[in-house]
C-alpha cells in the first residue's frame, strides 16, 4: 500500500467520531455530523433523512457551490453521498474558469438523461482524475414524483483504487436535482449502497 493510502485510510479511521468543534455548520473541523432526522441539504430546497448519523465534510470536487452537499461515513477518499439540489439553466456543477482548456458541461434545463451522465462522466474526468470511466447502465426511475433516471458507472481513478457509483436524478421546473454515491468497490460499496437507497426513498422537495 503506497503512502497516500495509508494516509488516506488512517484519516478514515477517526472519522464515525468526527463532529463540529464550533457548533455551526462547521465549527472548526471539516466536518460536521449529521443526525439521524429530516435534514435541508444543499441549497435547502430538498430534504432527506438517513438512517444511522453521517459526516457532513467539506467539499472534494464540487468546490462548494451552493446547490451541493457531501457526506461520507469512512472518508470522501473511500464513501460518500453528495446532493445536486436546485441546479439551474446554465450553471455547472463546478467553479471553473472559461479559460481552462478542458470543461465540464454546463447543465441545460432541456439536458436528457444520456446528456445529464455525459455531464457526470465529463465532471470526473475533467476535476476527479478519472483515467477510465464505465458506464454500467442508464435506466428510468421514479424520483421526486417525476420520471427520473438512474445512472450506474466505475472508474479508476489515479491512486489506481476501482470505484463504483449510483446517480438518482431528475429535472424539476428547469432545475437539476441528483443524489449521487460514489465508494470504492471493494467492501465499501455493499456496504453503503443500502444507505443511499433509504436517502433516496426518504427525499422530498421542500415545500
């Protein structure tokens, strides 16, 4: 095992007691904990409630846009869940400047599913280091109360650890909501998809 998982697993292990420091969102930590209640996530116009308490951490690759919110429960490095919430008409779903060379796709509220994982694909490939990403399959699935989509891929990224992933979506009044899981394959995968399912089915708009 090369140094930077060592590091990456070590800084796992001391994450289910992680909380805030400081009381507010974030206090003085990079994470927060997240209870076992209906929660607001991202820009507050979606709600969900998990099933056992999460780590609520500062962004890794969505840069902190207002409409994204990530957990994770052993580390970003090895699980999370991240919400899209509220995503309008030509907004990304990163900071990017217009003079970087390679861009992740704006989202386009008229985007159809294949366009919308084209989106994703091009997200990891572009600011997660992806060096091969495969999509698994692409199907329809009720979310929202709409007629969304679910999107399952893997991807090697370049620390050379397998991951595999799951994106709900849909598209509500021209705006983008997803709920997004992404683990490594090897352990943490099975062992977080049944959380991410409960997620999914507790989600609702806010009113």
């Amino acid at each position: 095992m090369n140094r930077k998982m060592i590091l990456l697993v070590a800084a796992a292990a001391a994450l289910p007691a992680c909380s805030s420091v400081g009381g507010g969102d974030y206090g003085f930590s990079n994470y927060s904990l997240v209870r076992v209640q209906r929660q607001r996530v991202g820009d507050g116009s979606l709600t969900v409630a998990a099933a056992r308490p999460w780590n609520r951490h500062r962004s890794v690759m969505f840069e902190d846009i207002r409409q994204v919110e990530d957990w994770t429960l052993n580390g970003p490095y090895l699980d999370g869940i991240s919400f899209v919430t509220g995503l309008k008409d030509g907004k990304s779903l990163i900071r990017q400047r217009r003079t970087t060379s390679q861009q992740v796709p704006v989202f386009r509220s008229n985007m159809t599913p294949p366009e919308i994982a084209g989106m994703i694909e091009g997200l990891y490939r572009v600011r997660g280091g992806a060096v091969d990403f495969r999509t698994l399959s692409l199907q329809p699935r009720p979310f929202l109360g709409t007629n969304g989509f679910q999107l399952d891929y893997e991807h090697l990224d370049d620390d050379e650890l397998w991951r595999r992933g799951r994106v709900v979506g849909t598209v509500v009044n021209g705006q983008l909501y997803l709920i997004l899981l992404d683990a490594a394959k090897s352990h943490y995968w099975d062992a977080i998809l049944p959380d991410f399912e409960a997620v999914v089915a507790s989600a609702r708009l806010s009113s």
